[in-house]
C-alpha cells in the first residue's frame, strides 16, 4: 500500500485525497538527481507524453509537495518516515544491473559499492514501515541479488556531509 498524502488543489480550492504512485515517485527521483532536466527529457525516461510530465510537476507542484524549482519537497516529503541502511550480498556480474534498478527507487538516497562481507549498501528512506517493506520486497526481487540484510536507523547521532 502507498502512503497517502492530501494534496491540495488550488485550482478549485478543495483537498483531495490521493497517494503518490509509482509515476511520481520515479518524476520526484529524477528531478532530485538533476531539477533542471527538461519536460521531454523527463517524459521519454518516464515513458510519458511531454503533457503529461508537465501536468504531474503542476499538481505536485499545487499539492506542495514541490515547492520549488531547486525541487525542495514539501514537509510531508522532506524527510522519510523510516530510514534503513540495506546491505547486499549479490552475483557481482549482476552488479551494474541492480545499480540501475535501484536509481529507479526514490526512496533509495544513496548506493555504495563497497569491500568485504557486503557487495553494496544502500541508504533507503521511506514514508512508513509499509513502504519500507515494499521496498525491501523489491529488492530482494533485483536479479542477482542473493540476500539483503537491513537495519533501521534510531537516532541519527551525527551527519558532518
């Protein structure tokens, strides 16, 4: 199940319930990796009409869940409910196909390759433990992913980025 959001919309000044699909989870995603790529750039990764691009950043946009052009998201969106770090052990043939896969999830922050018992950690936040579930489900599913091992983060004691 997707976590719900009450999105605004402005136009008609009444509030809609609605949950962020998979579409704007993959739009938000890219605009975070670069805010200034163009609609059509956007629309052919997306598999989208141009139109159809512009109108999903316009209701997020409405909704304030961008709220801006940097794509700063809106409070509900900022910071995740839940945040894992997930280690992977996997065929490391496959490792260049599950990167790919995993810049799909807008709930994964941060990928790194990494020596020693683990092949790759991923930094992963999410909305709710439902969501992070998902999220793991999917994961594990990556061709050439042979086990994942996640932890929840408590408290974030320090961050010196």
């Amino acid at each position: 199940m997707l976590a719900s959001t009450a999105f605004t919309d402005d136009s008609q000044g009444e509030i809609v319930d609605r949950s962020l699909d998979q579409i704007d989870r993959s739009l938000i995603a890219l605009l975070r990796a670069n805010a200034r790529e163009p609609a059509a750039s956007l629309a052919r990764k997306l598999e989208l009409s141009r139109s159809a691009v512009q109108e999903r950043l316009a209701r997020l946009a409405r909704a304030g869940v961008i709220a801006g052009y940097t794509v700063t998201l809106g409070k509900d969106m900022a910071e995740p409910g839940l945040r894992a770090i997930v280690r992977f052990t996997m065929d490391p043939k496959h490792t260049p196909q599950v990167v790919k896969a995993l810049r799909k999830f807008p709930e994964a922050e941060a990928c790194f390759t990494t020596s020693g018992a683990f092949d790759l950690i991923v930094i992963v936040g999410a909305a709710s433990a439902a969501r992070l579930h998902e999220v793991l489900q999917a994961f594990g599913n990556l061709t050439g992913v042979e086990r994942t091992t996640a932890s929840i983060v408590l408290v974030n004691e320090f961050d010196n980025r």
